[in-house]
C-alpha cells in the first residue's frame, strides 16, 4: 500500500509565510473609505494567496503532495455585510497560479470549512450561512480551475439533543444542494458527537465520501477497532460523489486524518507531533486491502510534524516499511 502524507495550511519550517492573514469586520469599518478598505483586503488576500503558492512550492521540494489550504486565504469574504463584493476579479492571477502549480505537480488540495458550518442545524439562518461559506470554497477551488476531486471536508455538526433527527436534517438538506458543492464534499467523524460508524451511516446514505479521522474514533466510537469499519469506508470512496471529475484511471484514493492526544489528561487537543506506533497499526491492517491512502496530519508542527514522522519512520525499514520519498512510503501487510 503507498501512503502519502501532507499537512495543514501553515507550516512551521518556512518563515513568513502565513496564508491565513486577515483584517476584522471591526477594523474594517473603522476605515473611513469602503473602497480602500476592499482594496486593503485584496492586497491581504493576495498576500495569502503569495504565500499559499510559497508554501507549494515547499511542498513540491519535499515530495509533499497532500495539502489543505487556510479557509481564511480571503479575509472577510463570507461576513453577511460584506455580500456585495466580489473579490475574485483582483484575484484571478494569485488563484490560477496556484491551480497551475497543483496540477502541473499531481498534487491533492482540500478545504476544510470551519465548525460553524453545519447542515444538521435547525436553525434556516444557520444552513444559509453554511451554505454560502461552502459556496465561497467551492467558488476558491473553481478559481484555481481545480477538478471536483479536489474536496472540502465538514463534519455532520451538531445533535442539537435529537442525534437521530440531526443526522436525517444533515441528509435532507445535503440533497437540496446545488450538485456543484455536493460533488466537492467529503465527511468526516468527529470527537464529540457523531461517531465514525454513525458518521459511516450517513455517508452511505449520500453517497459522500467518508475521511477517517482515526484520533477521533479512538476518543469517540461504538466499541469497534477503526479498521474493522475500513471496508465499508473504503466503499464510500468508490460513488459517484467520490471520484467526480478524478482520473479514473487514476482514482482518487481514499483519505484519512491521523494526529494524537496532546497528554492523557487532554485527549482531545493535538499533541505538537503524531505518534507512530498506533498510526502503523491502523496501516498495516488496512494495507491488504488498500493499494493506495493519503493521510493528512493534523499535528501542531504542521509539515515540523511531517518531516519528524518520516525519520520515525525510517526506524521501522526492517520491519514492513519502505520509504519512497521525501513524504510517503509503502507498508506491505
């Protein structure tokens, strides 16, 4: 099984390179001129939108070719008094540039919109304001002309007290989406509330893809090992929804987040690196099943946390492991 590893939008290697930089709604109407202050944001966008291309870059020196973006690449852009402006005109190089790259690389990029996003809520305010924020990722990955492979990854959200009835609402208002922002969507199990077999559930129902979040099953589950759900996840990665726009000669792996507990006594927050014993664990059961996985670490290192994992794992070359790169490596069973 070759599995690859990336990381999460900021890195802690490369210096001044933030691509999540931003101006509050707060600040922005303090400026006396609104036409300047949405010139302002274009250029803190632009910077972020530099920075996320620098941050490629260094991806591509290190074999690194699995990366979420910042949510936050455009400051403000889905505030409700900000709706009639259009930042992507000024925008167009620094996003196509990206896309370019991206393609010209092979790389897989995501989004993962923010916990405000939720489609299980009761609340229409709430679902029209998460349905524009899936909007404005969507529209961002449209602007780098990426294919609907390339994906945006939410949770179920909330039980608001009835699990049952918010897992159906999550369901009822999926299918009510325009098909654009259903065929970029992927899911994933949570900490807190839904587990990875309700989270399964909902996916098959869907048809959406489902990303395993195996730090999150380990703290919230139904009794089982996370392998033992990995079949029916790995079926959700052969729908409609999963492989739009993919290379089907090339189809687009499944993937999974890995990160560990930050100390017993907080099991829920991530520790600065990743664990290797319980990640090869998962792998190699899965590995006889799985020609292909992409991991996203969720560490507080960031791509740190990446390139310690990897020398980790160079400790383990007698025993399965062989590594192929700079960030990935193949596990035989």
């Amino acid at each position: 099984m070759i599995v690859r590893f990336g990381y999460v939008a900021m890195s802690t290697v490369v210096q001044n390179a933030s691509p999540s930089k931003t101006m509050t709604m707060k600040s922005f109407m303090k400026l006396n001129d609104r036409e300047a202050g949405l010139h302002k944001l274009e250029r803190i966008a632009n910077e972020n939108l530099h920075n996320t291309l620098r941050l490629l870059k260094h991806n591509a020196a290190h074999d690194i070719k699995v990366y979420r973006f910042s949510s936050k690449l455009i400051p403000l852009a889905t505030h409700n008094d900000m709706r009639d402006w259009d930042p992507f005109p000024a925008l167009r190089e620094g996003f196509q540039a990206i896309g370019e790259f991206v393609k010209k690389h092979g790389m897989r990029v995501s989004f993962h919109p923010d916990h405000f996003t939720v489609l299980s809520t009761p609340r229409p305010e709430v679902l029209v304001n998460s349905i524009r924020d899936l909007e404005s990722h969507v529209h961002m990955l449209q602007a780098m002309e990426l294919p609907a492979s390339m994906k945006n990854n939410i949770h179920i959200g909330g039980a608001y007290g009835d699990k049952p009835s918010a897992a159906a609402r999550f369901v009822e208002h999926f299918r009510e989406l325009n098909p654009h922002i259903k065929e970029r969507l992927t899911l994933e199990n949570d900490d807190k509330t839904f587990t990875a077999q309700e989270t399964l559930a909902v996916c098959q129902q869907t048809g959406l893809p489902m990303v395993l979040d195996i730090h999150h099953q380990w703290v919230n589950n139904d009794g089982e090992v996370p392998w033992e759900l990995w079949p029916d996840i790995l079926r959700t990665w052969e729908t409609p929804l999963a492989q739009a726009d993919s290379d089907r000669a090339q189809p687009l792996p499944p993937k999974i987040h890995v990160s560990s507990p930050k100390s017993k006594t907080d099991i829920r927050s991530h520790a600065d690196g990743v664990d290797v014993v319980p990640l090869l664990a998962f792998l190699r059961n899965i590995a006889g099943a799985t020609p292909k996985v992409d991991v996203m670490i969720e560490a507080k290192m960031k791509d740190g946390a990446l390139f310690d994992l990897m020398r980790d794992l160079g400790n383990y070359t007698e025993e399965g492991i062989t590594i192929l790169d700079g960030a990935s490596i193949e596990v035989n069973p």
